[in-house]
C-alpha cells in the first residue's frame, strides 16, 4: 500500500482536500491516515451508496466502509442504495434519496458519504445540498471517470426530459477520498470510459501528460498501480486548479467540456432509443467530432486528429457515431439536442476546439443555422456528417 496523496482544491472557505491512495478501505482504522476521523466522528452518517454494492460478490465493499465509519466513531450509519445509469439521474430517484434520508432521521448535522459512480455523486451530492437545505458530503468515488473528474468541483445534477444535467447546482464536498483499489470492482468497459476522460485532460491542456498516456495506456487499463494513481493525481490535480480559477464555469472551466457538448447529444438520443451508451464512451465520440470540426476550421492539423483517434482506439474506445449508436442519427435531430445543451445562450452556443493537442480553446457564437456557414452547426456538420 503506497502512502496517499493529497491535493488542495484552494476555494477559500469552501477549500477542500482529494485523497488518492490504495488499500484504505480494506485496511483497519490505525493502519492508515486518518483522514476520514475528523469528518465523521460523533455524527450520524448517511451512505448513498451504487446498489451493484449489495451484489454478493461485491458486498465486502460495503461491509469495508462500514466498519472505517465506525472505526471513525460515527454515531450511527445508515444506507441508502440508489441505482446506478443515466435513467437514475431523475426527480423520482431524487426525491427517494430524499425521503430516505429524512425517514431515518437526517439531521443539519449528520455527514453523507457518496459511494459510487458519477451518477451516484451527482444525484447524492444534489440530495444531500437540498434535505435540511443543505447537510456536507463526502465524495468517495468507485469509477475511474468518477475518481478523476465528477467527483471534483462540486458538479451536481439530474436530467430532464429537455437533456442532460439541466437540473441542478454547484456545491462542493468536504473532501474527495479516493481508494484506487476499487477499481479492481469494474469491467474493462467502465476502466476505458474513464480512461476516456483522462485523454480529455491531455488533449485540452496538457501535451506532456497525452504523450505520457500514449506510452502508459496498456499499465493503466491493466490497472497498474503506479501508472494508476499517478495518472489519476494528475488529472484531480488540473482539475482542482481550474475549479479553483473559476468555480462556477464562467470561464476556462468551461474548457473541461471538451467532447460533452456533443457527447451529450450521444447520450440523450442513446437514452431514448434504448441504446447502451456509457458517459465515456460519448465523450470519446464527442471529442473525436470536436477535432474534426476543428480541422475544418482550419484550427486542427488532421495529423493530430488521427493521433487523438488512435489512442482512443487502442483502449476499445467508440470514435464516431456509428460505433457508439450503431446507426448514424439524423443530422438536424441531432443539432437540436447540441444546442439544448446547458451551455446555451442568447448569444448561441460555445464549443471547445482544439488548436492543437494540449491546446483547447472556447468558439463562441455556434448556431443551429446561421448566415456565416463557419457558425452554422448545421452546415459545418453536414459536410463532415458522413465521417463522424
């Protein structure tokens, strides 16, 4: 077991530490740092927890938990399961979250440790910021895509029938204790969808680090320890800069968005056609149409392109629509659900395009149609619609 890392997300008041380690979990209160003692002892604590937790095979997990809690002198642990997939992240789930809690008893004072996935973390960190308006959370997040990005930055959010994460609010956690160890719980799949999000870090701001995950990618979907962790570290530790630059997304935390404006038009034609789309594979997708939209504006060299492709590619990962919905959507369908995305304004919409690898820049003022074809999301789409 290697010693942990810790990484500041500097937000004044709000500041806050990711905890990046392995074994933890697993090992008895003494073993390790006590960096989960302070925020748990003499409280009641609410564990939102994935429901695959309660599989008999992966139950020792939460058994683990648990007995850390207690061994950490919570007063009483009480959990709740919530279903993990896109289709979890609604007003129902939310309000039996809710409920649930209060049922049991929640108190202004009691902790919530969210244990699970992305969708785990943003339903339960958007429960508990309501019940009581407002009881702090941890997040202990149990995905790859989860440890290095939505567990970060205080995201949180349900889908509407409009589209994705369009219900929802900015709070951030109390910390982020990451056990790397629980990867080891996920099929090769889910480990290449969150390897998806870490090219995403290379490729908006980082050249160094994309090279290094073209020399390293074997290791970590292996789920080599070292490569592991310190890719995940990596990734917490921009993020953490940047939510700590601009909190809110008013500015170059917006860049984070790479591939998810259009990855979410993925997901929300996946969810109503029934097709199994996970939130790492649409990003992958989505980051691929970014890059050749910005070859064809002359901001991307296609060289770069097929590079950005090929490490996609080596980790099972789909890299064009077809791959990820099995069929290629209709074109004004699709424009439609890009500019329903949350990051719409008066002014239209603003993508994330590459100048180059490690080098992303915001392109405002995208529309569905528009006079000047280089703005129109139709027009530019439809001549590169066959390729994506």
């Amino acid at each position: 077991m290697m010693p942990p890392r810790r990484l500041d997300v500097a937000l004044g008041d709000a500041r806050y530490d990711i905890v990046i380690g392995n074994g933890w979990l697993a090992s008895p209160q003494g073993e390790t740092d006590p960096f989960l003692d302070h925020l748990v002892d003499g409280k009641q604590v609410y564990v939102l927890y994935d429901a695959i937790f309660d599989d008999p095979d992966l139950l020792v997990w939460q058994q683990r938990l648990v007995a850390r809690l207690t061994d950490a002198r919570a007063t009483a642990v009480h959990g709740i399961a919530t279903s993990a997939g896109e289709h979890s992240k609604s007003w129902e789930q939310l309000q039996h979250l809710c409920d649930a809690m209060l049922r049991n008893g929640i108190k202004r004072d009691a902790m919530v440790v969210l244990f699970g996935g992305g969708v785990v973390g943003d339903i339960g960190g958007l429960a508990a910021s309501l019940v009581m308006r407002g009881v702090p959370f941890v997040q202990c997040p149990t995905t790859l895509l989860a440890m290095i990005d939505s567990s970060v930055g205080g995201k949180l959010a349900i889908n509407s029938q409009a589209g994705k994460n369009l219900v929802g609010l900015f709070q951030q956690p109390r910390q982020v204790i990451i056990d790397a160890d629980l990867l080891a719980t996920l099929p090769a799949r889910e480990i290449a969808a969150g390897f998806a999000e870490m090219v995403k870090y290379g490729a908006l701001g980082d050249a160094a680090f994309f090279a290094w995950l073209e020399e390293h990618a074997t290791e970590i979907l292996a789920l080599d320890d070292a490569p592991l962790t310190t890719a995940i570290a990596h990734c917490c530790a921009m993020k953490a800069r940047i939510v700590a630059e601009d909190e809110k997304e008013h500015g170059a935390r917006a860049l984070l968005n790479l591939g998810h404006t259009f990855g979410h038009a993925i997901e929300t034609i996946a969810a109503r056609t029934g097709c199994d789309v996970l939130h790492g594979e649409a990003v992958a997708c989505g980051m691929v149409m970014a890059a050749k939209v910005s070859v064809a504006l002359g901001r991307l060299s296609s060289p770069e392109t097929a590079q950005l492709e090929h490490l996609l590619a080596r980790a099972g990962l789909p890299i064009t629509l077809v791959g990820c919905l099995g069929v290629l959507p209709d074109l004004d369908g699709f424009v439609g659900h890009m500019m329903g995305d949350k990051k719409a304004s008066q002014s239209g919409l603003t993508l994330v395009l590459l100048s180059a690898l490690g080098d992303a820049r915001l392109a405002p003022g995208f529309r569905e149609h528009a006079d000047d074809p280089y703005l129109s999301l139709t027009s530019l789409l439809a001549s590169l619609w066959p390729t994506l």
